[in-house]
C-alpha cells in the first residue's frame, strides 16, 4: 500500500467495501469543512450518492466542483487533495481500476 493511499491517508473518510484482482471500491464520506490530505487515486469511476459542493487541488490547478446525487463520473489517475465547502455531508463511491 503506497503512503499516498487514500485509505492510509484519510482512514476516517475512506473505507474498501469491496476488492478483487481488477478494482477496488471505496465508501467516502466526509462533513460540511471536511479537508482530505494528499492522497492519490488510480484511473475510477465515482458515483455521487449526495449532492454536495467540493473544492479538488490537483498540483497548481484549483477547482470547485457541484455535484448531484446518482451522477456518474470519470476521474484519471491523479494525486489530489479534496474539501467540502458546501453545507452538506459528501457520499461518495470510488471504483478504482486496477487495469
């Protein structure tokens, strides 16, 4: 396990629900003021089960983010840091691709 994994680093947001040979799943959740540490996360498919309101540092480049409950989204392998700056608890499944 890298000492970026998110599991390593954020082991109170981050829990593995499933794993196999080809993907890990991820349960994230976090709270309105909520900051994650760097972390980092291979090429996954994120599905939003609450709409929430998030701020993604990844390098130099800073973005904020709305996203809706049921929306699915693609994220390439990178190594971000994560804060909830909306009013709502973030809830979040992370199906990272081992492939």
């Amino acid at each position: 396990m890298s000492a970026l994994d998110p599991i390593r680093t954020d082991p109170d947001k981050y829990k593995v629900i499933f794993e196999n040979e080809r993907v890990r799943v991820l349960d994230y959740r976090d709270t309105p003021g909520a900051k994650t540490q760097a972390h980092q996360h291979p090429n996954s498919v994120l599905l939003m089960l609450s709409d929430f309101q998030r701020r993604l540092t990844i390098g130099d480049d800073v973005r904020e983010v709305t996203v809706t409950a049921g929306q699915a989204l693609w994220s390439p392998a990178q190594v971000h840091v994560g804060e909830n700056i909306g009013t709502a608890d973030s809830h979040v499944i992370f199906v990272e691709l081992k492939d």
